[in-house]
C-alpha cells in the first residue's frame, strides 16, 4: 500500500471516530429531547417488557409494557422512541371557592366493611389509624392535593374530593 493511501485511510478513521459522538448527540437532542411546559406533566408508555399482571391497568414499574404508573414532571426529559411513546397532560389545579370530585378505577378493592364505615381514604398517617372513628372521618374529609402523590395513589372505586382554598 502507498504511503499516500495509508495516510487517507487514517483521516477517514478519523472523521468516523470523531463524527459519531457527534451523530450519538444530534439523536439525543434532536430525536430523544422532550420539552415538558410548566404546568403539565408526562405521561409515559413503555412499548417493551412484560406483559401486565391480570386485573392490572398500570404497569408496576417500567419493566412492564404499557402506561407506567410514575409520571415524569414538567422539564426536559430525554426517551428513546424505539421504547416509549407519551403524552403530555395539563396538571389540575382547583381554583379558590371550587370544588373537584376523582374517581379512581385503580388499585385494590377496598372490603365492604369499611365501605359500610365510610372508610374509603387511606389512613396518611399511623396516628390517624389508631384515633377514633369521628377522627378517622375528619382526616378522610380533608381537600387532596391535586399534583402530588397522594392523588395518584387513592383506592380503586372511591371517590375524593378537593377544594381550592
């Protein structure tokens, strides 16, 4: 091999090795990139993973295929088309004076007793389980907050509801 071609072979091993960090950004920043606007949320699908457990509507964690249980905040998150589709959501806020009402159709079914005792929201604290029942439905009775945990994680079949104050 001439001098000449074994020096172009090496610009070209070159330009291969420095363009594919490159390349690995642009599909970074370009394909994987997710802007989430103040004021929504992500909603997250998992294309790939185990199917989910019978009676399930969300998957437990990610390595079960379908709408995932954790949503991601507002931000820039970076995922992989060929593993996750989304949607972004609006976050509820309840303006001052109103009211909402949430159905929630998951999780586990709550017994008949303690539908029969109105009992319906979990206890959030271990105090709240060990009080007296008119102290247990002064705590069932408190607003939710409508973006945090608590809202995500009700019973299924209850009803909550949460006022702006």
């Amino acid at each position: 091999m001439a001098p000449l071609s074994k020096r172009r072979t090496f610009w070209i091993a070159g330009a291969v090795l420095a363009g594919l960090p490159l390349l690995w950004g642009a599909w970074k920043w370009f394909v994987e990139r997710v802007e989430v606007p103040p004021g929504h949320y992500l909603v997250l699908i998992n294309l790939w993973g185990k199917e989910l457990p019978e009676g399930e509507i969300l998957a437990p964690d990610s390595s079960y295929k379908g709408i995932q249980l954790e949503v991601l905040p507002e931000g820039r998150h970076f995922l992989n088309p060929l593993r996750y589709r989304y949607k972004v959501c609006p976050v509820v806020s309840v303006p001052q004076g109103k009211c909402l009402v949430l159905t929630r159709k998951y999780g586990k079914t709550i017994p008949a007793e303690r539908l029969a005792r109105g009992d319906v929201l979990p206890a959030t604290a271990s105090a709240a389980s060990s009080a007296p029942s008119s102290a247990r439905a002064r705590t069932a009775s408190t607003p939710m907050r409508t973006t945090g945990r608590r809202s995500r994680r009700s019973r299924s079949g209850t009803t909550r509801s949460a006022c702006g104050r």
